[in-house]
C-alpha cells in the first residue's frame, strides 16, 4: 500500500511540474529562449486570479482570469521587450545568452512588482473542491478530488496544444518561426505575431499552474521559483522540443522524487532532481522525447 500511495502522490506532485514544463517548452518552441521569468509570470497572473477570486467568490473565474492574465503578460513581455533584445542582438554567440538573462532580469523585477502591491504575506487560494484524499473502504488515499483536476487540466491542455501545433496552420507557422525566422518571412509569416502568440500561450499554461499549485500551497511574491526549477528539469528530461516529452518528464521527476522521499529520506528532493538531470543530459541531452531526425515531407 505504501508503494500504492508513493504513486499516488507522485502522479499529482508530476502534474503540477508539467504544467509549468508546458510553459517552458512552448516559449522554447516559438523562440528558441529559455523563459526563466516564467515563474514571474506564472506569480503575477495568480495573484490576478486571486483577486477575482476574492472579489467574486468563484474559483473558476479566478481560473480563468489567471490564464487570461498570464497569456496578456507573455505577449507584452515578448512585444515591448523581447522583440527590441532580438532586433539589437542579432549575431554571435550573445544571441544565445542575452535572452536568458534578460528573462532572469525580468524575474527579479516582476518579483519585486508583485511584492510591492500585494506584500510578502502568504495568500490562500480556496479551491473548488476538497483537498482530502478519496476513501476506499477504511483507508483514505493521498490522491483527492483536487489531485484529479490537476490531472485533467494537464490533459487537456496537451490535447488542446497538440492540436494547435500538430493541425494548424499557427502550430506550422510556430515551429518554423523558432527553426528558420529569415526563411519564415520570406515564405510570408508574420515570426514576430506568431512569437507573441507563442508567448501568449506559454502565459496561459503558466497561469493555470500557478492557481491550481497554489491551491495547494501558499501564495507570495516567491511561489513559483522551486516549480520553475523542477518544470525546468521536467522540460529538460522529456525534451525542450516535444510537448509531450513535458508532461512525460514532469511525471518521471514527480515520480522520481516521491519515491525517493518515501523509501529513502525526506531530504533526497534536490539531490534526486539533479541527479535525474545529469544522468538524462550525460545519456540523452536532448532528452527522452526529442527527435532526432529532421521531418520528411
């Protein structure tokens, strides 16, 4: 049973780090940037939720406020200031690092941001329904009500995108602007509108991890930095390019984690995160889902 039960959390606990690898991954997928201001955004979006939250009494407003707060701020971010970094660095080996820092600069802004308005003091988000684990017979389960809707919204959101990306023109248009912007242009997409939908969409995903792993935890200006470190190394294990390699690693590290927690110590967490990670980068760097052949037409 206790093997049962270690499953049982880790499929909630991966659920909540694909989310925020979904995030990840879509910026990567759209603009070849590691968005380490995502966990900012994910924060900001939240705190938009809560206040919905707050001033209507009904979660699923907040939810949807979060996500629409989120994918507002990622288009912003990628209009007023991504799109001015890409336009100034345009060769070299910077244009691979300065998109990085800039998003660890805005992380640190956007923290300061939401501290500055809503204080350092832990928020609570109520959710819809109960946090309790669901009873068979005389045992209570750690998996609730409240685990099975993270399920569901991963789910759905990696059907919802993977129709987007895999049955579209936008997904087309979104994956050839990240690979070859020049040639995009020239075959007439717009890369800088797709990429803003790119970022927009990353927003979104961000906003529903951030409310519903607040649901569960509390809120503050630095609730999202350890799930963006484990998004980041679920990103990284499933492979930056493939969506479903986002959910799989989240998964696999939720899982990874939970049972080294329960079999071997409660203090294993970091050190089983990056030992995950360095075995998937020193055995597959491009992780566990990536392709490596090009696509055939």
């Amino acid at each position: 049973m206790k093997l049962f039960d270690t499953f049982l959390t880790g499929l909630s606990t991966g659920s909540i780090y694909s989310l925020m690898s979904i995030a990840l991954v879509l910026v990567w997928r759209s603009t070849r940037v590691i968005n380490f201001a995502q966990a900012g955004q994910a924060v900001l979006s939240t705190y938009v939720g809560y206040e919905i939250i707050v001033r209507t009494n009904s979660f699923w407003f907040g939810l949807i406020a979060a996500m629409i707060a989120g994918a507002a701020i990622g288009a912003l971010i990628d209009f007023f200031f991504m799109r001015a970094l890409f336009k100034r660095v345009k060769s070299g080996p910077i244009v691979l690092v300065a998109p990085v820092v800039a998003t660890l600069g805005l992380l640190g802004i956007i923290q300061a941001i939401t501290g500055f308005i809503w204080g350092l003091d832990n928020k609570s988000i109520t959710p819809p329904v109960t946090t309790g684990g669901f009873t068979i017979g005389d045992r209570t389960l750690p998996f609730g009500p409240l685990n099975l809707l993270i399920v569901v919204a991963v789910t759905v959101s990696l059907l919802i995108l993977a129709i987007i990306f895999q049955r579209t023109n936008i997904g087309l248009s979104l994956r050839a602007s990240a690979f070859s912007p020049e040639i995009s242009k020239l075959s007439g997409i717009k890369v800088d509108a797709i990429r803003t939908f790119g970022w927009a969409l990353s927003g979104a995903a961000g906003g529903l991890a951030g409310i519903l792993f607040v649901s569960n935890s509390a809120l503050n200006p630095n609730a999202m930095d350890v799930l963006l470190v484990f998004g980041f190394v679920s990103a990284v294990i499933g492979g930056l390019d493939s969506l479903i390699g986002a959910v799989a690693g989240g998964f696999v590290l939720g899982m990874a984690i939970n049972f080294a927690v329960a079999y071997i110590d409660t203090q294993m967490i970091f050190p089983t995160t990056f030992l995950i990670l360095i075995l998937v980068l020193l055995l597959k760097p491009s992780g566990l889902f990536s392709r490596s052949k090009g696509r055939r037409d």
